[in-house]
C-alpha cells in the first residue's frame, strides 16, 4: 500500500512539474525573428498591392502572359508607337502591321518570350498592341518548382535568402519574375538580331545594363535603348 502512495505520489509531481513545448524551428532564435520580421513586412507589401487596385502596363501584360504559358500567340507589335493608326488601317484591309508568332515560353517583368522551332524572340510589353491566342491547349513547359529540394538547399535558402536567388535566373523568375536585363546577360558575346521599327540591327551583344545595350556590328559598338526596340531575335 504504501508503495503505490509513493508512487502516486511520484507521478504527480512529475505532472506539475513545468513543460516547455518543442521549438517550431531549428534556426537560432535571432535568425528566426529577422526572418519573421522580414517575411511580415513582403506581405503587408503584397496586401497594400492587392488593396490598391492599380496595375502598371507591364504588371498586366505579366499577369497576361503568366496564363498563356505553353500557347501559340500572334502578337501585333507597337514600333513605330501608332497602334490606333494601325488599328485603322486594318480595319480599312491594309495588312501592314508587325506581327510575331510563338509559343509563350516566359513572362517576364517587362518582356516575354516567344520560342518557335528555330528561334526565340523577346518581346518588350511596351512593343505590344493586341495578343491574339492561336489555340486553346497549352504545351507544357517544365519550370523550377521548390517541391522536392533538399534539406541543405532549403536550409540556405531560408538563412541566406538574398544572396541564393540573386545568383540563379530561375530563382530570380520563380520568386520575382525576370526583366529584359537580367535576362540578356546570358546572351553576352552571343550573336542576336535587335528590330527597331522596320529596321534590322545584327551583332554580338557585347554588354547590357537596366535600360540599354551594346551591340557590335562590323567592329563597331552601337548603343541601342531599351525605349527603342522592337523586339530581339535569338537563334536557339
């Protein structure tokens, strides 16, 4: 008898005894709360974007572009910025309108890109007056997903966020969506068409920064502005 009251005795004050719950992270306490705060300040961001209501002309052809992903578009292009002259000829049935026609292969921050069998074209959204989807079935396209990384890439990308993606396009795409810029780079010294209006530039792309680019054509370095192009032409 007296055995089981000490026993009993036993449970009960291991019962009263204080318990702590198990952390919900393994990161240090301060990496934790820098990365609580700073993930608390991109959705009050997020909200304030989706409460204003006002999208630019990129963010909307972005958003356009992001559900024809893997269809074959025909888009009348804007070079010499005389959309509505255009718009009446066409009605008139002159047929002298700039047009591309691709499968939609990305859909970046102020571009997209067009691939067909032998070629890709980057088309910068200002450069666009109507998309006109040839069918309504989509290819699909095989895009970076985050569904099945490791535990030490997930690890660093959650400690180290901002140096992991800016080192990678696709990552840059994945969580921001690229811009012409940045997606040029991996062109350099690469050969490529640049059409600015019914005009034809070919050369090497030799350096490129946020609103312009170099090319080399015939020994010469010709500075073109983003504002200034139709779109670029690149052989697969």
């Amino acid at each position: 008898m007296g055995k089981k009251k000490k026993a009993k005795s036993r449970r009960s004050k291991e019962c009263k005894k204080e318990q702590f719950p198990s952390p919900n992270s393994c990161l240090p306490k301060d990496v934790l709360e820098k990365l609580e705060a700073e993930i608390k300040e991109a959705n009050e961001l997020l909200l304030d974007l989706a409460l204003s209501g006002e999208r630019t002309l990129d963010e909307s052809f972005s958003e356009a572009f992001k559900g024809l992903i893997g269809q074959v578009v025909e888009l009348k292009l804007n070079c010499e910025n005389e959309c509505e002259v255009q718009e009446e000829e066409e009605e008139e049935g002159e047929e002298d309108t700039l047009t591309v026609t691709g499968r939609v292969f990305l859909a970046g921050t102020n571009f997209c890109s067009l691939k067909s069998d032998e070629k890709e074209r980057l088309v910068p959204y200002e450069s666009i007056c109507f998309i006109y989807p040839n069918n309504r079935f989509a290819k699909p396209i095989h895009e970076p997903a985050l569904l099945d990384i490791g535990p030490l890439f997930r690890k660093c990308l959650t400690t180290d966020f901002g140096s992991i993606v800016s080192g990678s396009p696709e990552l840059i795409q994945l969580f921001y969506g690229l811009d012409l810029a940045v997606y040029l780079l991996r062109f350099i010294n690469e050969d490529l068409v640049v059409h600015i209006g019914n005009k034809k530039n070919q050369g090497i792309l030799k350096c490129v920064d946020k609103s312009s680019l170099v090319l080399c054509i015939e020994e010469e370095n010709q500075l073109i502005s983003f504002g200034d192009l139709c779109f670029i032409e690149l052989k697969k």
